[in-house]
C-alpha cells in the first residue's frame, strides 16, 4: 500500500479526542473537498506491506517493551487518508491490527462501501455537505452496515450544509443507529482560502433544533499551528 505518514498524537476529533492515538495516513483520494486540510496526502506516499506498517505501529505503540496490542502503551489506532478504503490492503492490515489487540478506528469519506471491513473496526463515516463540494457522493449501503460503536461525521460550512446535515440526521435516524452522531464546523484555513463556521454559532443552532448531536471540533489544531502535518 502507498503511506503518507504514519505517527503518534492525540486523537483530535469523535468521542475518543484526546486520547494518545497511532494514526496510518494512507495515500490518495477521489473527493476534492472544498476545505480539505490533508491535500498533501493525495499523491505520493511511500510503499509499505502491511508488515512493515505493523512493525512500525508496534514501535510507536511501546510494543517493543514486550507489550501485546490490548496492553501497549498506545493501543488505539486510526486508518485515515486521503481515502483509506481506495487501497486494497487496507483490510488485511484491519484484521493484522485487530489480531494483534489494537482497537481499531477508520475515518472514509462515506463514499466508498464500508461493509467489508472486520465487525470490530470503528467506522467514522463522513456524509458530504452540500458546501463541499461534494454533496451526493454518500454511499447509501453503510447505513446498513454501522452499528452502536460507529459515529457518523458532518463537516459543516454554512447553514445550507447544517439545515442538510439535520435533515439527513433525522430522517435516517442517525442518532439511535449510532454512537455519535457529530457536527463539525470548519476550521479558518490559515492560507485563506475559505472562510470556517463559528463554533459558537453552530452551537447556537444545535440547541436551537434541540438536535442529539455532539458538537465536534478538531482538537489538534488548537494544541498545534493549523497547518502542521503529522498531528
């Protein structure tokens, strides 16, 4: 499989945020969203084998101090991209780290069926907003596959984008199919070349719909400059 980068940080967004984390950013997308911030992670990358990223989780991981996957020191790990689900190794390497004792979390755009991942992986399921760029690219087929331990992910930029996302929401009622349902604005891009949503003001519109959505903000970027990668 083609690797972006593979390192250790917090988890910066979902139910788990804050946690210590393993991220595997897989290489290359089909989506072109409007406020991408991982564009870097279209192209290139570097030719691993699934071996080879699992010997390098274990060592970010402090396996190498004799730790299995359920007692390393960091035993939570993210596959994400770019689109993480474009690659055909992707799924070997789910049941290599799941069989090792790692939970295991994917984070796809929503565009590509879910379905075949192994039953323990954690599915973070984006649904396109109209703002996007990219509105009408969801795969309707992972409802049917996301259960009590997956979360499904809006990327808001405007009220278009919130009135869509909470229409979607209730009407596919998300929030009993799911263990999070998340809103998340985005964020200022430091180059300027979009305009975020105001936390607050999405806030203000949660509660006005008195919606039961978790208000999701990328953690990362407010412990680190915006624009650094490998965080």
């Amino acid at each position: 499989m083609f690797v972006t980068e593979i390192f250790k940080s917090i988890q910066g967004e979902g139910t788990r945020a804050g946690l210590p984390c393993i991220f595997v950013r897989l290489t290359g997308c089909n989506l072109r969203c409007t406020w991408c911030d991982t564009a870097y992670a279209f192209h290139g990358g570097t030719k691993m084998g699934v071996e080879e990223v699992l010997a390098r989780v274990d060592e970010l991981a402090g396996r190498g101090d004799g730790l299995s996957g359920a007692r390393a020191r960091v035993p939570l790990v993210e596959l994400t991209g770019g689109e993480p689900l474009l690659q055909e190794e992707v799924y070997p390497l789910a049941e290599k780290l799941i069989g090792a004792g790692y939970t295991v979390m994917i984070e796809t755009s929503g565009e590509r069926f879910a379905g075949r991942l192994p039953g323990e992986v954690i599915k973070i399921v984006d649904v396109k907003c109209p703002d996007s760029g990219e509105a009408d690219t969801f795969e309707m087929r992972n409802l049917a596959v996301l259960d009590a331990k997956d979360e499904v992910k809006f990327v808001l930029m405007t009220r278009r984008d919130y009135e869509f996302a909470r229409e979607f929401t209730e009407r596919h009622r998300l929030a009993e199919r799911v263990r999070q349902v998340l809103f998340s604005p985005v964020f200022d891009d430091p180059a300027g070349k979009w305009q975020g949503l105001e936390p607050r003001t999405l806030v203000e519109w949660i509660l006005a719909d008195g919606l039961p959505v978790r208000l999701g903000l990328q953690l990362h970027k407010f412990v680190w400059d915006p624009a650094t990668k490998g965080v």
